[in-house]
C-alpha cells in the first residue's frame, strides 16, 4: 500500500493506492497529526473515504479530488458547531474502502441437506460454488462490520457470508420441489432465488452479492453409485445381452476367475467331442478297428406348442392350439383386439401384442371393392 502524505506539522494530502487483492478497507495513517483545513483528498474509482470523528460517523466521500473545507464537510461541521469561517487543523480518523467486486468467493455446505425428492423419497443433498461482493454503503459497512479495524480484508467477512448463503439455500433447495435428477438444469433459476433471499440480510452489512453461482449439487457417494448402476444397466437396454457382453469381456482378461473356468469348460467340451470322435472309428469290445460303431442319439422331441384362450364377450373359450387359432383368424373370430392368454403371461393382452401377431399377418386384408 502506498499513501502520500507531508511529514510537517499538519497533514495536507490523504490518499491511497491499493495493491493487494483483499483488502477492503484501509485506516490513513496520520501518526498522530492534524488535517490541515483545506487539505487535498483524492478518492479513486472503486474506493471510497469515510470520516470518523470521535467515534462517530460523519461524512463519506465517493471518487473525485476533494478540498477539505466547511462546505463540504456538512456533518463533520455539524457534529463540531463550525461556522463556515473555520481554518483550524482538526483530528479525524479517514477510512478508506474498497468499492470494487471481490470475486471468486467461496461457499458450500458443510453438512448435508435433508430434501424429499418426488422420485427418490428422502435424499441428503450438498451444494457449493462462487459468489461476488461488494460494499454498497461504505458508512454502514465501517458501522456494522469494520469497527475500529486498521486493516480489514474479505476473509475476515467471507465466513460470516458463507453462513447466510447456506442458510439461504438450505431452505431453497428443500422447498423447490424439483427433482434431484433436473436440478443441475434449473441451478441458474435456483442461484437466483438464493441471491434474492439473502439480499436484505446481506445488505445490513453494507454489502450486496454482485454474483451468485451454483456450481454442483450433488448425493452421497454411495447414492451416486447406485445411480451409476442404474444408467449403465439402462444404456445396456437387454439384461441378458448386458451379462452375455459382461462375460465375453471376463473371458478375454489373461488370469480371471470366469476366463479360466470357461477355459476348463472348453476343454472338457474338446476332450468329449474326442472321445466320440475315437468312438466311432473303434469298436465296441476294446476298441478293435472295423467294429460296428454305436449308433448316434436320437434327435430331441419338437417342442410342444402354445395353448392359448380367447376372451370374446365376456366369454372364455379355449385352450387352442396354434392350427384352430389360424382358422379363426381365416374366419374372422380371432382379430388384432381380440384378448388372449396363454399359461406364463403376465394377464390378458391384445392378440397384436403377443406372438400371434405373425398368424394375424399372414391373413390378407378384404378384397377391394368393384
């Protein structure tokens, strides 16, 4: 920090130039002087310069170059009872404030937020992300907050913010009524009912937020494990096919469990089609070559057909087979409405809806007419 002052008897020249990052307000060090009346006073953008005279707040001063007189000093003279003729040096404290946004400030909950989602039932949520300050009433920023602090810089306030916005959106979120899975779509929508709800707390410090962002919303980890299962087995689509890619890939890891048991399926299978390959060039008494070979199993039954029951009227006929169905279809008695059930089917369903569809397909639609 650099400040200009004359080292004489009196101070005639209060500035200052500011080159950190943090500090928000800064006390003109006057080593125990007095302000000469008619001293320069140089506010730069972004700052602003607040009188403390005996412990009082007395006059603020936006940016621009000042000649300290009676005139522009109302409360100062005020507080004092000078008249407009007063020359005398006087003593004041001078703060000035950082006016500008600090930026890239943090929050987020320590401790999960307790919401019921309409898909999920009761979750425990955490939130975090940036925020921007500012001070917007010097005066009441000096009053509430600074005291009689030399040197104040945004941490020592950051905290204090960080609870307020928590708060804030602890009951937002609880109370949106929006599910967790859209939530990362609505955080603008969200950020700015938390921006808005703390506005009038925030600013009896003397503050506004400049900007509010949420960044993330998330679940517990183990919740969002479960959720992960749950999208790999829906980008899967068949469970069946899902298990059968599963194992092709176990089988084509060198050393796994399932790679060498199905390897030792494969070679119990190779050594079996071996040994009917042996068998059928030897015989049946030690093997004797030219001996009648045994002959081969018999091929399995054909698998029996559906039976199926018709619903027409209120009225359960049935079971039919597959060739009475095809009959009724050529007849007109078994349409794409008509309800069926077969044994293993989960309640009735239309006959368009089951495995007869292909009888219903194969019947042509009524001639044109003449």
């Amino acid at each position: 920090m650099v400040f200009d002052f004359l080292k004489g008897e009196f101070i005639d020249v209060i500035s200052w130039l500011d080159d950190t990052r943090d500090t928000m307000v800064w006390r003109f060090d006057r080593r125990g002087q007095a302000i000469k009346m008619g001293a320069k006073l140089t506010v730069r953008e972004g700052q602003a310069a607040v009188f403390i005279h005996e412990g009082q707040l007395a006059d603020v001063f936006g940016p621009g170059l000042y000649m300290l007189e009676t005139n522009n000093m109302p409360i100062l003279t005020t507080l004092q009872h000078w008249d407009h003729g007063f020359q005398s040096p006087f003593k004041s404290e001078v703060y000035f404030v950082n006016t500008t946004r600090f930026n890239d400030q943090k929050w987020g909950t320590k401790n999960p937020i307790m919401a019921r989602d309409p898909e999920f039932g009761p979750v425990r949520l955490r939130a975090f992300g940036t925020y921007s300050m500012r001070v917007t009433d010097p005066g009441k920023f000096i009053q509430e907050v600074v005291g009689t602090d030399g040197e104040f810089t945004s941490d020592e306030i950051s905290f204090q913010i960080r609870n307020v916005i928590v708060q804030s959106a602890s009951q937002v979120l609880a109370k949106s009524g929006i599910p967790v899975l859209d939530m990362a779509a609505n955080t603008a929508d969200l950020g700015k009912i938390i921006a808005n709800a703390i506005a009038p707390q925030v600013g009896e410090y003397g503050l506004s937020i400049a900007e509010f962002y949420i960044e993330n919303i998330s679940l517990p980890e183990e919740v969002e494990k479960a959720l992960d299962k749950r999208t790999s087995i829906g980008v899967a689509g068949d469970l069946n096919k899902y298990m059968q890619f599963n194992a092709a890939e176990a089988l084509g890891q060198p050393g796994s469990a399932m790679g060498a048991a199905m390897g030792a399926g494969m070679g119990a299978g190779m050594g079996m089609g071996m040994a009917q390959s042996m068998g059928q060039t030897a015989g049946p008494w030690g093997g004797q070559p030219g001996a009648m070979a045994a002959p081969p199993p018999p091929p399995p039954p054909p698998p029996a057909g559906r039976n199926w029951h018709l619903a027409v009227d209120g009225t359960t006929t049935g079971p039919f087979g597959e060739a009475d169905l095809a009959r009724a279809v050529t007849e007109g008695r078994l349409t794409r409405a008509t309800m069926v059930w077969s044994p293993g089917q989960d309640g009735w369903k239309m006959a368009a809806e089951t495995e007869l569809a292909r009888l219903l397909d194969q019947v042509p639609p009524p001639p044109p007419k003449p």
